[in-house]
C-alpha cells in the first residue's frame, strides 16, 4: 500500500504523501524548527504582547511575578497559558514554510476543523470522566493536589483566575494538541511507515516537556494521555478528539485548583502514587473505546480523499 493509493491518506502520512524521495530532512528540520520557535521565541514574543498590554492600560509589568510559576498570578498562569497557545501558529508557519502544505491539513483528514465531532467529543470525554470519578472514589488516595477543602473567597483575583482558566484554557491545550499529537505525529509518521512510532515518540516528548523532576507516576499519566491522544488522531483522522479530551481535563483541574486555592500545586504538580495509573486508564480506555466507537458509527472520515493532497500543495 502506497501514501497515494485508492484508499487515500492516514492522518500521520500527510506530509510524507506530498513528499519528494529526497524529502526525509524536511521532517527533522520541522520539528527542530518547531522546539526553537515554542521554546525560544513565544515566551519573548508574549512578553512584548504583556508589554504593550501595560503600556496601554497604565500597569506596572513586573517580569519577575509574571515568569514565576511557583507562585501563580493570574497574570502568570495567563502568560504561561498565552506561550502554550502560542504552539498554534508556530506549527501552521512551520508545516507552510517547510513542507509547502495548506495550513488546514494539520487539523484533520478533512482539512478542517470538525465542529461537529469536536462536540461529540467533549460529550464522550464527559461519559469517560464519570467513570474515572467513580473508580477514583474506590480507590486510596491517589497523591494528587492536596485540596484543603477551604473554598476561595470571591476577590477580583479570583474573579481574573475564572476567566483565564475558561478563556485561554481552550486555547492552551489546542496548543499542545498542535504541537505534540499535529505536527509531531505527522513528522514521525513522515520518517516511518510504523503508525506506533507516530504515537509513541510523540507521546513520550509530551510527558517530558512537563518537566523533568516529575515522579513516575505522573510521568506515565501523561504518557498515558499521549498514547490515547496520538492513537485517536490515527484512528478518527483528526486533532478533534484530542483536543476535547485535554480541554476538560484541562477546565477540571484548574476549576478545582482555583475553587480551594490551590492553583501553585496544580500548575507543579509533585508526588503521586501509583494508585493514580488505575484512574489514568480508566478514563484512557473509556474514552478511546468510547470514541473509536461513535466514530466508526458516524462515519467520521479517517483518511484524506486521493489526490487531494497533491493538488492543493502550495496552496494556502
């Protein structure tokens, strides 16, 4: 079976099917391309954006509380949050300047984003987080966030926390979802025909960019999340599932973080125990069964229609 036969394209084969047999650097340039432009140039990038946004409305920019994660403002967390979304069009100018695709095959097999399966999604994603509940309910303690159980008083921080936690957590985790289970994904599948590396690698690379000092167990639950993320783009042909997925787990942590005030240990979280990986998969397995499901029963598209690909490169 070819890149460009009759069946059309998987998701992690795009790049490599409007490739040339000389083309194999594109894919490693990509993705050091890619490292530089989120590592190295977003956070300065948004520091200038926070820059300007203080100069106009009379604020006092202090980097020092704006960069410190380790005591969270809601001006840091937006700034994290903005560097995270920043992944969005670092990885749309890389796969225009690099591998001369449209901008939309990155989204999906369809070459758009699929509103209707992303809704979908986040209703499977809440069927999987009931269930993650209940087993959680069942089980010890699982070495998560210590919640004091004291409620946040109402204050215009928290006020400003509520709103960059519903506003920019969207934007935040579709960033990751770009970078790590996009154009990673389609990058690795490029190099190789084996659609678990394409899953893998990626998924690997995802739990090590949450920070080195993590224990095991957390480690392997974003593992854990990057396996079923990167498997469901391969067999739903798209981000949608993905993104939904990482927004609620997203909006839940955070949600709770802010409600008993402990967003500094949400945003580092520390410890674990291995009683969190039965919950890890619970939710893992439920959702990806959930959605493969539903998928295959809505007909979602899975591959790209033949030819399409060829004919719209160089195009925007």
């Amino acid at each position: 079976m070819t890149d460009r036969d009759a069946a059309g394209t998987p998701y992690q084969r795009i790049q490599r099917a409007v490739a040339g047999p000389g083309d194999w650097w594109r894919p490693i340039t990509g993705v050091l391309t890619l490292a530089l432009g989120v590592v190295a140039m977003a956070p300065f990038v948004v520091l200038a954006l926070f820059a300007i946004w203080y100069a106009v409305t009379g604020g006092d920019l202090d980097l020092d509380r704006l960069t410190d994660t380790d005591h969270v403002t809601p001006g840091a967390l937006a700034y994290v949050f903005l560097v995270l979304a920043s992944a969005i069009p670092v990885t749309w100018l890389v796969v225009r300047a690099v591998h001369g695709l449209p901008l939309r095959w990155l989204t999906s097999v369809a070459g758009r984003m699929r509103w209707r399966w992303l809704a979908t999604c986040f209703g499977l994603a809440v069927v999987a987080l009931l269930a993650t509940l209940f087993v959680s309910g069942l089980l010890p303690d699982q070495g998560g966030s210590d919640l004091s159980g004291d409620v946040t008083d109402w204050s215009s921080t928290t006020r400003d926390f509520l709103l960059i936690v519903v506003l920019l957590t969207p934007l935040q985790a579709a960033g990751e979802e770009y970078a790590f289970r996009g154009y990673l994904t389609q990058a690795f599948g490029g190099l190789t025909r084996q659609p678990w590396v394409a899953v893998l690698v990626p998924a690997v690379l995802f739990a090590l960019a949450h920070g080195l000092g993590q224990s095991w167990p957390i480690f392997f639950d974003r593992f854990a999340f990057g396996v079923v993320a990167g498997t469901l783009v391969i067999l739903t042909g798209g981000l949608e599932a993905g993104i939904a997925m990482h927004v609620l787990n997203n909006w839940l942590a955070f949600g709770l973080a802010l409600t008993f005030d402990e967003m500094d240990s949400t945003l580092n979280p520390t410890g674990g125990t291995w009683w969190s990986i039965p919950v890890t998969l619970t939710q893992s397995l439920v959702y990806l069964g959930l959605t493969v499901y539903v998928g295959r029963r809505q007909g979602v598209q899975t591959t790209t229609e033949p030819g399409v690909l060829e004919a719209s490169r160089g195009r925007v």
